[in-house]
C-alpha cells in the first residue's frame, strides 16, 4: 500500500511518496526511525533495523530516489552522482531495492552534512 513519509535532516525537510512493494510496506510499518546521517557523494544513507525484502532491484537510480541497500542495511536518498558514478548517472554502492520518491526539492538534501540527525516518520 503506497503511502506518504516525511524526511527530517538536519533544517531540510521533506515528503516522499512510497511505491507499493513489501519493502516499501515493511518500511512504513518501522516507522519512525532516528538515526545520524552519512553522505555519499550526492547520498545521504544510514542504517536502519527493519529488514527490508521484496521490490525493484537497480544498479543505477533517479534523483529523487528513496531506496535500501541490504549489504550496509540501510535507507538512502539519492539526489545527484555518487562517487563511482559515471558522468550524470546516480550509481549506488551496488544493487538497491527503490522504495519510493521525494515528491519535489531533493537538491535540499545538498545542505545536510555528515553526522547530523534524520527522522523518518509517517504523514
């Protein structure tokens, strides 16, 4: 069941549309989830309890994308190239199961730095 979520980092805040996959599901179910941000390149992710299954695999993502990645356990948002992406591409550390979509103003997220606090909760 496809639902809203809001992103709180740092002073940026935002609201994301979850797809209808389980893992989307179980996500929601977890909420809300603290944590302390880590910055990829254009990647914020941290880790998260929930284990998450069951939804569309990509090696190359959108801007915008939620997503989680099973090797580190851990909810990311992508809104730009990651350190091996190639040229514009968003290229994850490997293979991620997309969650969802922020709904606009992701390059907000540029502004949050590593080590500060983010709450994912329901809307």
């Amino acid at each position: 069941m496809p639902g809203r979520i809001r992103i709180i980092a740092g002073k940026v805040e935002k609201i994301a549309l979850l797809n209808d996959s389980l893992a989307a599901e179980t996500l929601r179910k977890s909420l809300p989830l603290e944590a302390t941000v880590n910055r990829w390149g254009d990647e914020i992710y941290f880790s998260i309890s929930a284990k998450l299954s069951g939804g569309e695999k990509r090696k190359i993502v959108n801007k915008g994308d939620i997503a989680f990645w099973s090797p580190g356990n851990a909810f990311c948002i992508f809104f730009g190239p990651t350190p091996i992406s190639e040229g514009e591409e968003i290229r994850p550390a490997s293979e991620v199961i997309v969650l969802g979509e922020v709904e606009e103003g992701v390059e907000a997220f540029k502004q949050v730095e590593d080590g500060e606090r983010i709450r994912i909760e329901g809307v």
